[in-house]
C-alpha cells in the first residue's frame, strides 16, 4: 500500500499514523519508509525496553534488523520512527527510548537511507530527536489530533491486537455445528470402514440424511475450498461450518486450502495432488511448499481476507478440540497479509489447545524472529 502523505510537521505526521497502520499503536516501534513523499506503508515492531541497562550491542542488532527491512523495499529512499512507550518524559525529564531512535538513524545513514524525523510518543508527551527546540518535558499530546484530517477520517479504534479476537457465535447455532460435525464423523468412519461391525447399524440411524447430501461435497476439495471463498460468513449453514471444519482440522487438507487461498483453484488441484503422492513418499513439489515459508508471488490480498475472515468464524464455531487447524489458518493467512501481531494471537490460541501444533508452531516462530512473507517487500502492481 502506498499512499502521499500531506504533513506539514511531526505533530501532523504523528496524526497521520494510526491510519496508515489501521489501528493506534502501543508499546511499539513503528517505520514509515518513503519513497519521495509517498509512503510505502508502515512496519511495526515490539518496542524494546527503556532499561538504560540495555547493552549498546543489543539495540545496535536491533537497529540493524528494523533498518535492513526498510532497505529490502527496492524504491524506498526515506523513513521516519515513532516509538510509542508506556515510558514517560517526565521520569528523566527527557525523552525516552532515545539511544534506540539514535542506533536507527546511524544505521539508516550508513545505508544510505534519508531519515526525515525520530520520534517519540509517551503518555503525558511526544517529541521529536530533530526538534532543538523540544522542551525536556516533551511537547502536549494535544498538538496531536489524529482526527483532523477529513480525507482520512476518524482514528482507528485499539491496538495492534484489535480484531483478533474471534466473532461471537450464539450456543444454539454452536449446538447444531457440533451435531452436524458428529454426523460427518459417523458417515467417514462408515464408508472408511472403521466403524466397528456391530455398531454400524446404530450409528447408521445416528446420521442426518443431510450429512449424506453434503458429504458429497468431499469428493472435490478445492472446489469446496474455492466456493466456502464466497460464502456469507455471517450467515453459515451448521453443515458448511462442519465441512470445512473438518478439513481444516486435517494437516493434509488444511495445507491444500493454504496453497489454493494465497494461490488459484488450480493451485488447490495440484496441492492436492501432491499431499497424495507424497503420502506414497515422493517428495513434496518446493514450488508449493515455499508458500508456506512466504516465498513466490504476491497472493491476491481479496482471496487472503476471505479465507481469514472464513476461518475466523470456523474457529468459533466448531467445538474447542477442533478450533486449533482452523486457529492455524487464521494466524498464517494473518501473517501472509502483514499482520503479525493477530498471527501470534492465533497461533498462541492454537498452541493452548494443542501445545505442539506445526502450522501454529511454524508461525510463531516466524513472528519471534521478525520473519516477514518475500511479497511484503515487492511493489503491488498496478491495477489493470
């Protein structure tokens, strides 16, 4: 996303930030990078600690980290940093976090990065390091009215965290998921043949005539996975719930809706492919598996946002030994979308129901050491 930004100061710039990022940022470090006067987006980190017991060589690693991904988006020339802080002007009656915004500038200059401002937003001031003028108490957050701008609109309401928590569903609608998920099991295990011979007739008359007819459905999973794309997912029928939730509570399946949402329907024909032959122990294609490590082509953002947002609402639904395969999806697919703050919600949600879940594990892991997807760092191109 890129987008010009009209400020005329820091105060201005500061007002203009929540937007950017689409939520209002606490105990973070934020990177505008620039190219010209257009931004190119915003990167947040988890703010380091004010200790001034910090070693230099830590904030120094960290600098270089923040900085080198600035530095990996082709067309950036210019960044700006605000670090937002619990910290305040008033314990030293100076500005907090300033060895970090200072490791940020030296290492943005030696890679030849203009820095056109360090900031600092505390509860009870703000300031900038480029401001000779800044009073060691800091500057009035009332200088900062993130409202002001009519093409923007209102500031976003919460922080990095809002939005994640999943969508309420009601106890009844939960009950007639779950029930629509035992009959799905029944069917599976009859027509597997592992239901046990003398409890196949009871278990026969335990199954809904709807299951049989959604079942079908099961014969073709990517053309599953591509229509529940469309669905309404406000207004989800207990058996489609049930369907893909089942599939999404299965590795092999769930990993073939991964690849067809941050790909194509065709894509989801050849995962599938591929999970069977390497069910048999041929190796599994790299051209597919690199999507989950974030590498290949920038997926279509429209087909992102659909599978989370019907992930968001299985994961809700289904009863909880279920909800960690759909959790998963939820917390890659908010990763792949340069989320990573929800992805570690997801995924650590995932890992208290099951504390060695892959997919979930995998995604933390990203998260922990500031892995962020290869598209993250190419231009979006042009609409056509």
């Amino acid at each position: 996303m890129t987008t010009i930004v009209k400020a005329a100061n820091a105060a201005q710039f500061l007002s203009l930030v929540p937007h950017l990022l689409g939520f209002t940022p606490s105990r973070s470090l934020v990177l505008v990078p620039f190219e010209g006067g257009r931004s190119l987006g915003a990167m947040r980190f988890d703010l380091p600690g004010a200790s001034p017991d910090t070693p230099p060589d830590t904030i120094d690693r960290i600098a270089s980290t923040v900085i080198g991904m600035v530095c990996r988006l082709p067309t950036a020339t210019a960044v700006a940093a605000v670090a937002y802080t619990d910290s305040t002007f008033a314990a030293d009656a100076a500005m907090p976090h300033q060895d970090l915004l200072r490791a940020l500038e030296r290492r943005a200059d030696s890679c030849g990065v203009h820095v056109t401002d360090m900031i600092c937003v505390a509860p009870d001031a703000w300031g900038s390091l480029f401001d000779i003028e800044c009073p060691g108490e800091g500057r009035p957050l009332a200088e900062i009215d993130v409202n002001a701008d009519a093409e923007t609109g209102p500031a976003p309401v919460g922080n990095q965290t809002a939005g994640a928590a999943l969508p309420p569903v009601d106890s009844v609608q939960r009950e007639h998921v779950a029930e629509a998920i035992v009959s799905l099991k029944h069917l599976v295990e009859l027509l597997s043949g592992t239901c046990d011979g003398d409890a196949a007739p009871e278990v026969r008359q335990r199954i809904n005539p709807q299951t049989i007819a959604a079942a079908y459905t099961l014969d073709d999973i990517p053309a599953l996975f591509e229509e529940s794309l469309t669905w309404n997912v406000a207004d989800l029928a207990p058996y489609d719930v049930a369907l893909v939730g089942w599939c999404l509570a299965r590795p092999s399946m769930r990993d073939v809706a991964l690849v067809q949402w941050s790909g194509q329907f065709d894509d989801g024909d050849e995962a599938l492919d591929a999970q069977l032959r390497w069910e048999t122990g041929e190796e599994y294609p790299p051209d597919l598996a690199m999507r989950m490590w974030g590498e290949g082509e920038r997926p279509d953002p429209g087909r992102l946002h659909a599978g989370l947002e019907l992930s968001r609402r299985i994961a809700a639904a289904v009863p909880r030994e279920m909800r960690a395969g759909p959790l998963s999806m939820c917390a890659w697919l908010s990763w792949a979308l340069g989320r990573s703050s929800h992805a570690e919600v997801y995924a650590s949600m995932a890992c208290e129901i099951e504390p060695e879940h892959g997919l979930s594990e995998i995604v933390l892991s990203f998260v922990a050491a500031g892995h962020l997807p290869e598209w993250a760092f190419t231009a979006t191109p042009p609409p056509s």
